[in-house]
C-alpha cells in the first residue's frame, strides 16, 4: 500500500503531535541526547493540554509467554 493511500486513525492528533516535535527541532535543533527532546516534549504536550504519559512500560509476549523485559514507549499521547 503506497503512503498516500494511508489513513490515518487519529489524523487530527498525529498532526498536532507532528507539530510539537517540528517545534521543538525548530527550537533546539539537532545534537541533543533524547532525554532533552524528551522534557521539551513533556513541556509543549501539558502547554497544549494533551493527556499523555512518559516512560510506559508494556509488557511484550513471545509465543503466548511474557517476557520478564518490557517495552518502554518514551510517550503515549491520549
């Protein structure tokens, strides 16, 4: 499937996130570790009032076992 063929679920809120990350590059530029992004993006995500949560661990299973490793997502948005 091409990427113009796309939909996208939740395109308002992909777009309004797309918009802060841009932002936030547009700011700081490049060269920083993660972590910096990551407190700038934490900054513009309670600015616009965007529930969100930071350093989410979840849990991952391989052939119907959790694994005792989780995944941690850096953000989960609304």
């Amino acid at each position: 499937m091409k990427a113009s063929n796309l939909k996208l679920i939740y395109e308002e809120l992909t777009y309004k996130i797309i918009g802060i990350a841009m932002k936030i590059h547009k700011e700081l530029g490049p060269g920083f570790l993660e972590a910096v992004y990551e407190e700038a993006m934490i900054i513009e995500l309670e600015k616009e009032g965007l529930p969100f949560q930071n350093q989410v661990p979840i849990e991952i299973e391989y052939r119907g076992k959790k694994l005792k490793k989780k995944y941690r997502a850096d953000f989960v948005i609304d």
